[in-house]
C-alpha cells in the first residue's frame, strides 16, 4: 500500500495499515533532512493519543510523557479577568490523560522512531507527480523518475496536495478576514508549574486591542495575535515589533526568547470529495481539508481520517466482491466528509466569534464580561467561546474528530 505524505497524518496512516497487517510505505517530496520549524501544532488530544496507542501500543505514553497538561484556564476581557479555573487533576484518573501539549517536531519524532521499529519505509525526495487510478488499482509516479502500483492510495500530502488535484477534486471555502501572529517563545529552564497555564485576553490593552492567546508547551510557549483591520502582517511580525509584544505580554525577561515567527490567513476548505471515480484514492488530512486552528481539530481531525482511511482499505482488500470493496471507501468517504463538515463548521464559527464585527456578538461579549464577577457561567462562556463547540462529529467513532 502506498501514503503520499510524510506528516503526521501520513505516518498514522502508515502506523495503522501496519497494525491491521498490511505492509505500506510512504512517499515524500521534501528530504529527510527537511527543516521542521516552529512548534506547529502542540494540541494533541485524548481521543488522539487513544488512536494512536491502539495502532502503535505505547506511542502514547511517550507524547504524554514528553507534553504538558497545563491545569489552569484563564481569561481576560479588556485587562480584566474575567475567568479563571485550576483543575485539580487536569491529566483525569486514566492513564491517557484529556490532552497533552507538545511541539508536533516532537510528535513527528516519536512516528519515525514506531515506522522504523515496524519497519515501514519512507522514500525522501519522492515527490508524487502523477496519479492514474483505474478499476483494479493505482499507478504514481514520482519526480525521481520512480514509477509504483498500488491497489489503494492515501494522499496525505498537505494543503497543496498533488494526489488531490491528479483525482480532480476541487478544493473550495473561505479565507480568515485577519491575518493572525504565532510565535514560539522559549522558557529556559522549563515550565514552573505555577506558570502553566492557558490564557486567552480579548482585546488585550498591551497590544493595542488584539486578541491574544498564550499557551505553554514543552520548552516554551506559543503566542497567537490577532491582527487588525489595517494591520500589515509583515511589518508586525519583525523582531522588534515581536519583542515588543512579548515584552507587554509576557515580560522583559522573554524579550530575547523568542524563535520563531510566522503569519497566517487561516483558511476553511474542504475538497468535494475525498476519494477518487474508481474508490482506489483516499485523502486525508490536509489533503481533504484545512481548518482554522481554534479547537486543535487539523491534525487531530487527520490523524482520525488516516485511521478510518486504513480500515476501510483492510476491509476492501478482504472483500470477496468489488462492490462490498467500493462500498468500503464509499463509506470511508461519507463519514470523513461529514466529520469534516462539523470540524469546519466549528472551527468557523470560532472564527466568526473572534474577527466578526457582527453587533450582536459584541454585546454579549461584552454582556458576559459585566457580569462574570456574579455568574461563573458567563465567564466560562467567555473562556470557552474561542475555541468552537465542545461536540463531535455526528458519526459513530471511537474517538472525537
């Protein structure tokens, strides 16, 4: 079996179809020693660890063990608090604990060493340039001149995805209003645990109304800035605008911690279609979709479609008919696609709540931040808010994207 992509969506791919035994490699363009900058994505849920302990027994543990799980959410609105909450058991009684949060290099880190235990190949600086599948199976070739045949493909190769636009799938949806900051600041010496917590400041006075969001991570932490209408995202992400910001922030003594700076217009797509005419190619990931970051649903989300995209390929290459093996993919296809229609949804409307001048969520922002000193709900609507809705996908699953 092949897997375009070697992120981690393409090795939970590659770890799955291993744990249901069938033997798989992966194709990636960029080479093995590719540049991995900047923390990524840091949130990796339980439902996640859960999958990927039940493809690689262990896995898990490491990330947790490797992560944090901060115990305190906080909230400010306009310089005031507005909500703050200390769990006093924030990693739950189980053994998998409700997240942890960790750079994705991390992550990354943890799949090459379980591929290389199961022994599972990654082919560096093969670029997927054409796909052509047909009734009895697929036929890739690569930019180093490699031609392969596979009777299933799962394209896992990001946002500008190759195997996407060779099935000719269309990739549509909307574009984020602000452009947003994201910054990885050291803390030298590790996390205190007194200081890990999770803060989101509406309207933050210390940088001149923009949203902000902090949150630790193993060895530093991540800093989101919302930009303003009229912001020019370049000028702000220079090293003495970010210091400068991480100073009102955070405080002088991470002036010079910072690592890494990137901007971004966050975009809410989704292919029409997550498997090709011939039910041979399935996408997952990025390659299916892109989310706003609000809710940590992108690489969960992907990590989820790798796993089902290995199920439903361990059932069809049983199947005793081509039908039941279509059917198979179909399947595949129909829950993924409705998954991912809820995880845009949501994300979308974390969104909204935070760029959208809409006249009605102002007020009851604002209506919530009056009154969280008296009700705690209000407050924890304001904590909450950000991030999308709490549910899941309206599919059976085992786990929650």
């Amino acid at each position: 079996m092949l897997i375009a992509g070697a992120g981690p969506v393409g090795m939970s791919a590659a770890l799955a179809l291993h744990a249901r035994g069938i033997d798989t490699a992966i194709l990636e363009a960029e080479s093995a020693d590719r540049d991995r900058d900047g923390s990524r994505a840091i949130y990796v849920h339980g439902s996640t660890l859960r999958t990927l302990d039940r493809i690689h027994p262990g896995i898990a543990a490491d990330l947790v063990d490797e992560g944090l799980v901060w115990p305190t959410r906080r909230t400010l609105y306009r310089g005031k608090e507005a909500f703050n909450r200390t769990y006093d058991s924030p990693g739950s009684k189980w053994d998998i604990p409700p997240f942890t949060s960790v750079p994705q290099v991390v992550t990354e880190a943890y799949m090459h060493d379980a591929l290389e235990e199961v022994g599972v190949d990654i082919h560096w600086d093969s670029a997927v340039e054409t796909v052509e599948s047909s009734a009895d199976g697929v036929r890739v070739e690569t930019a180093d001149g490699s031609e392969w045949r596979t009777e299933y493909l799962i394209g896992a190769d990001g946002g500008g995805s190759t195997v996407r636009n060779e099935i000719g799938a269309n990739f549509e949806g909307d574009q984020s209003e602000n452009a947003f900051l994201i910054a990885d600041i050291e803390e030298e010496g590790g996390h205190a645990e007194a200081d890990l917590e999770r803060l989101f400041h509406y309207d933050a006075p210390e940088t001149d109304g923009r949203n902000v969001l902090l949150v630790p991570f193993t060895g530093g932490w991540r800093l989101d800035i919302q930009c303003l209408e009229g912001d020019d995202p370049e000028e702000l992400k220079s090293d003495e605008r970010m210091q400068e910001f991480i100073r009102d922030v955070m405080g002088e003594e991470y002036v010079d911690n910072l690592k890494w700076v990137s901007t971004y217009y966050f975009l809410q797509v989704m292919a029409d279609t997550f498997v090709d005419d011939h039910r041979r190619v399935l996408l997952a990931g990025e390659a299916a979709h892109l989310l706003a970051p609000f809710g940590a649903r992108g690489m969960n989300s992907g990590i989820a479609d790798a796993d089902e995209a290995a199920s439903a390929i361990a059932v069809a290459l049983g199947a005793r008919t081509d039908a039941v093996a279509r059917d198979e993919i179909e399947l595949y296809a129909a829950r993924r696609e409705t998954a991912a229609e809820y995880n845009l949804n949501a994300a979308g409307q974390a969104l909204e709540y935070l760029q959208g001048e809409d006249p009605v969520t102002v007020l009851r922002k604002e209506a919530a931040a009056s009154l969280a000193d008296h009700f705690e709900a209000a407050g924890e609507w304001l904590d909450d808010a950000p991030y999308g809705p709490h549910g899941s996908p309206p599919i059976v699953s085992t786990g929650n994207y």
